[in-house]
C-alpha cells in the first residue's frame, strides 16, 4: 500500500498538481470580474478593465481606486488590454475600437485615437511616445500615440495576439494565431528570430534590457530564450517524459534586473522562476472568491513590488498580495 501511495504522490506531482503556498492577502478590486489588468513596473498600481465598470487605476498598496478611466464619458468601455510606460509616469488603454494614452500623475487623458483595426494587445514605449498594437488584421504596429500616425509594420500571417517592448524599445516580441512568437528590430523592421509552438502564442514579455524573452501557447510549451542567439534557454512546461503539464501562462513579468521571471496561469497559480537555470523558486496559488465551486481563476497580470513581495490579478476581480 505504502508503494501504490508514493506511486500516486509521484503522479500528481509530475502532472503540476501541488497547489502552492497561499498569499500573504488579498483585496477584491471589482465585484464581478475583469476582462483585462496590467501592474506598474515597480507593483505600485495597477489598471483594470472591468467586466462591468470599464476601466479603473489603482494604488495597489493602499488598495485605493484613484481613476477611473473609461474612453467615453457616460460609457463603460471594455478594456481589451493596457500598458504602462518603463518609468510608470504614462499608461494606455485599449477596447477592440479606440485607445486612450493617460497620464498617471492626475489621471487625465492625453490624447484619443481611433484604432486602425480590432486591438488585441498593446504595449507602450519609453515617455509614452509609441504604442506597439497587436492587432487582428495580422499587424502589430508601432503607432505614435502622441502626434498620430505608424512608424513601423509588422506584417504576420495571422491575428497578433500578443505584443511586448523591452525598455528602450529596440525590440519587439509578437505572439501570433499562427503558432509563431517573433522577435523584431524596431529600427529596421527585420525579424531576427522565431519560435514555433503547437499552439496559439497567447503570451510574449522581454526583460528590460531585451536579453531574455519569455513565451508561451494555449495549453502547449512556454520558453525562456535568448534574444541574441535565439536559442531555447530553458523549457517551463510541455516537455516533461510522462505526463505533460498542460498549462496556459496568461500573464508574464521579468524582474528589472532580468534574473528573475514571474508567471501567472489560466490556473490560478503563480510561480517565481531563476532565468540562470530555468529552476522554479515560488509557487502561489490565489484566492478564489468561494472555496467551493470553480477551481481558479486566471491571472491576467503579474508584478514585482520594491518590498519583496509580488503581486498577482486575478480575472474574478482580486489582487493577491504575496511574499
């Protein structure tokens, strides 16, 4: 008997079941969950997309609505997605149709623009000059959010359904419908490397300074890479011997120094990676609003705070606090 029990202790610890250490707290930021959600680089707020109040900036460590941040007065808009600038002081949002970029010292928008197509991701530049769009019409552009008008396409052969910058906006990082995460010079437009997955590529980040990239596809495999070489540095999940870890990273954030990643999945669970080796250091698994019922919840966005702790947003409307 005692066999058979480590036999099955085995199993669920290869399958990835292991639920993880629970967070320190954790506040409810809206009451019937979020569509979208993004944290500062330094943790300290974050913006949400409601599912039934539009769009809302935070202060995650006093947990206070300071904005709230919708593109027209009287309406609810539905925030696909949104992005801080690398130093925290601009923040754009987007709906399918339009993006707003916002200043985060007074919360008052600078200017407005109508799409170019249906927005699915974006991810802004240093200073707010640019926004990088992933878009459905298979382009992810480079779009001057301040003076209008696209500096760069990116042509795919599918929906972009993920985009990511590093800090100085020398390289872009897509993830597309068509199985494929590439990487791209901003001042030329040349691809310089590509991954493929079995899978859609639903999220891409790069580490400020560009020299690691993280990737991942619907319930397939999720890589640490190198964006000099372009060469695989470590696998996460899908290349286990026996059983695999289906698993969908929803969220991804490196820390500043790039030595650490941080991951959240369609799971609800959170896990603190070394980017040297590739060895998991954390796990978390978030609150759910009932003990019982569904399993999880999706963790639409992950970050690092300046107190050792980390932060996590989960798509049932509550950020976990955890250390």
């Amino acid at each position: 008997m005692k066999r058979v029990a480590a036999l099955l202790c085995s199993a669920l610890l290869l399958t990835g079941c292991g639920t993880g250490d629970d967070p320190e707290s954790w506040q409810e930021y809206t009451a019937q969950g979020i569509y979208s959600a993004t944290l500062s680089p330094d943790g300290n707020h974050a913006i949400v997309g409601s599912t039934q109040h539009g769009g809302s900036y935070w202060d995650t460590r006093r947990h206070e609505r300071l904005y709230d941040w919708n593109h027209k007065q009287g309406d609810y808009t539905n925030i696909v997605d949104s992005s801080f600038s690398p130093d925290g002081r601009f923040a754009a949002t987007a709906s399918s149709i339009d993006l707003v970029l916002w200043n985060t010292d007074d919360g008052k928008p600078i200017w407005y623009w109508i799409a170019p197509s249906e927005v699915l991701s974006i991810a802004l530049s240093t200073n707010g000059d640019y926004a990088l769009l992933g878009l459905a019409n298979h382009q992810a552009v480079y779009f001057d959010i301040k003076n209008g008008g696209i500096r760069r396409t990116l042509l795919h052969p599918a929906r972009v359904r993920s985009v990511a910058l590093d800090s100085a906006a020398d390289l872009a990082l897509t993830g597309a419908d068509d199985y494929t995460a590439r990487l791209w010079e901003m001042s030329s437009g040349e691809e310089l490397h590509s991954i493929s997955f079995d899978n859609t590529v639903d999220t891409v980040e790069l580490s400020d300074g560009g020299r690691f990239a993280f990737s991942s596809a619907t319930l397939d495999k999720a890589y640490i890479w190198d964006t000099r070489s372009g060469q695989i540095l470590h696998t996460l999940s899908g290349d286990e011997m026996l059983w695999k870890k289906r698993i969908s990273y929803i969220s991804a954030r490196f820390s500043s120094d790039g030595s650490q990643l941080l991951t959240g999945s369609a799971s609800g669970s959170v896990q603190l990676w070394d980017v040297s080796s590739g060895k998991e250091l954390r796990k978390w698994q978030t609150k759910k609003r009932d003990a019982y019922g569904p399993t999880s919840t999706s963790i639409e966005a992950v970050g690092f705070g300046n107190d050792g702790r980390y932060y996590a947003v989960g798509s049932n409307g509550l950020i976990n606090v955890l250390r």
